[in-house]
C-alpha cells in the first residue's frame, strides 16, 4: 500500500506489495474453453448496482464518467456475484478463469466472447482511460480466492485482500472520474482499504454463514479469539477488542486519505469518491456505535441517515467554495 501513515501501528503491515502486480500473477495461461457470456448475471449486477448505496453518487459526475462509472461498478458486480451467489447454470470459476486469462493477456477476448456487448464495452472503457490490464486482474483474483473456504493468515494477507477487493476498484474510479491515477493511486488505496475493513466488520455474520473469515488469524490468537467465536458471534471481550483494532485502523485511513485530498482541484475531480466515503464513513461510525452488534442485525443507513450525511457533504462543499 502505498505511503502508509506512520500512525498506523506496527501490527498492520501494508497491504500492496513493493512491486506492482501483473499479468504472470495469474496461472490460467493457456487459452480458455470456449463458455457464452454471462447474460442472466450481467442483467441482475445492472440491477444489483441500481439499487446500491453508491448509485446515487454517479449524479455528480458528467455524462461521460457516469456512465463509464456505471459500467465498471457493473463489471465489479458481476464478478463478485459470481463468487458470493449459488449458481447452478454456469461454471462460475470457468467465467472467472475467462476474466482473468483475458486481463492476464492485456484483454485478449476469451473465446466465444467475441460479440459480447459488455465485455468490448468494459475493454472499452479500460483503453479509452488508459487503465492497466492488472488492475482489473488485482479484481478478478480477489473473487478467485472467495472461491473457497476462506481464511487469513495474518494482517499482511488481509491488507492484500483489501487492495484487491476495494483498492484496485479505487484506482481504475480515478481515471474515470477524471484524476491523475499516478498522484491519486495512494489515496485510492488509503479509502479502499478503509471501505473494505468496513466491509468486513458489516459482514461478519453474512460472511460466517459462508464459512468465511477475514479476520487476521494471527490477531484473532493474540486476543483468545476462536474460529467458532467469530462463525457464532461470540463478541466476548477478546473479539470486541481485535474488531476494535481493525475499526481503529480504518478510521485511520478515512482521515489520512482526507488529508490527501487536500487540493481544492482534486476535491472536485473526485466529489463522487468523497460522497462513497461520506455514506460509508457514516457506516463505519455506526458500527462502532452498535457496539460492534452485527451479528442480530446488518448495520446500514436508512434513506434519512444517507440523505442528512450527503447534506453534510454539500453544505461543507459550498462553504469551502467548491
């Protein structure tokens, strides 16, 4: 991860490695099967996306951005459905196989995509806003690895997991929007590593209900917390201590990737970014609240909540001149 804070304390390693991945990150290097696209999971992601918190920060963008953001948050929908919904009328790990061969070959079409509207579309996007092939791949092996049981060794492991799940999302946004990829990527990073420790705090129990666990192991022995803990919701002293150091710790990235954004000229290239933080910062906070209670009941915002946070937003906007 890059340009870590210092304040961050020395259990968290960063998450990014030293060198950048790419495509030899990937083991399907022989020519995919030839597999029809995906249709029926590319309708319900549309869908899926019309009806998530952040759609309603694509208004702030022009039309262009918009519907490029659009499509992307399509594609990002798409693949994560693959690996978190049952499917039983494709080879879900064959599509996701497909996707990563073609971001491993700086996106060559897998056979018998050829004429699919939404993959020429996203390769599309991709080479129009000169995004690297490796970011989408970062993506793709982020949903391969919740293919399977999933458990996290330790904290380095978990900060890769977070860049591939939300950092990488947050570098190819940047472009989009319209900003520099080069001097905006470590504040993409800082608020995708936040966004998704979020995530995982909200999502215990979903998560446990698929046997999954982004918990770092190695914290989880530090503070006497069990597997069985964390899939039954045991949120005894030791468990509500280890969610508090990961809380901490995303709290820490909200403020520090703030502070990078302190150029009034990136504040308005990234508004749409800054109203995605607003809601999920507002998240954040009301986990804390709860006392880490996410177990009876998915911590959200309701319609008021998002609506008075994103008022904040634009009040602070305006008095700032922005």
């Amino acid at each position: 991860m890059s340009d870590r804070v210092s304040s961050h304390h020395d259990d968290f390693p960063t998450g990014q490695d030293d060198n950048p991945p790419c495509g030899s990150l990937f083991l399907t290097e022989s020519l995919p099967p030839p597999l029809p696209f995906d249709t029926q999971g590319l309708e319900r992601a549309q869908a899926g996306v019309r009806d998530s918190s952040f759609y309603r920060s694509f208004s702030l963008l022009g039309p262009e951005s918009r519907e490029d953001l659009y499509d992307f948050y399509v594609f990002c929908r798409l693949v994560d459905d693959l690996a978190d919904e049952p499917r039983t009328d494709i080879d879900v790990r064959a599509h996701l196989d497909a996707w990563a061969w073609s971001f491993a070959h700086d996106f060559a079409v897998p056979p018998g995509w050829e004429e699919a509207p939404f993959f020429l579309r996203t390769v599309g996007i991709a080479k129009k806003r000169k995004i690297p092939s490796s970011l989408y791949g970062e993506i793709v092996r982020g949903m391969q690895d919740d293919l399977t049981r999933v458990r996290i060794p330790d904290t380095a492991a978990l900060l890769r997991y977070c860049y591939r799940a939300a950092g990488a999302v947050g570098r190819i946004c940047v472009p989009i929007f319209g900003g520099d990829l080069d001097r905006l990527g470590p504040y993409a990073d800082l608020l995708g590593e936040a966004f998704q420790l979020t995530n995982i705090l909200r999502d215990l129990a979903q998560d446990a209900s698929r046997d999954r666990i982004y918990l770092p192991a190695d914290r989880m022995r530090h503070f006497g917390v069990t597997d069985d803990d964390v899939l039954a919701g045991h949120l005894h002293e030791g468990m509500r201590s280890l969610l508090t150091e990961i809380w901490t710790r995303s709290e820490e990235d909200y403020c520090r990737a703030r502070e990078l954004l302190s150029d009034p000229a990136d504040q308005r290239t990234m508004i749409a970014a800054r109203a995605m933080e607003t809601v999920y910062h507002a998240i954040h906070k009301k986990i804390r609240r709860t006392g880490f209670d996410v177990y009876r009941r998915r911590v959200g915002l309701g319609p008021l909540e998002k609506a008075t946070v994103l008022l904040r937003l634009w009040r602070a906007r305006k008095a700032a001149g922005l």
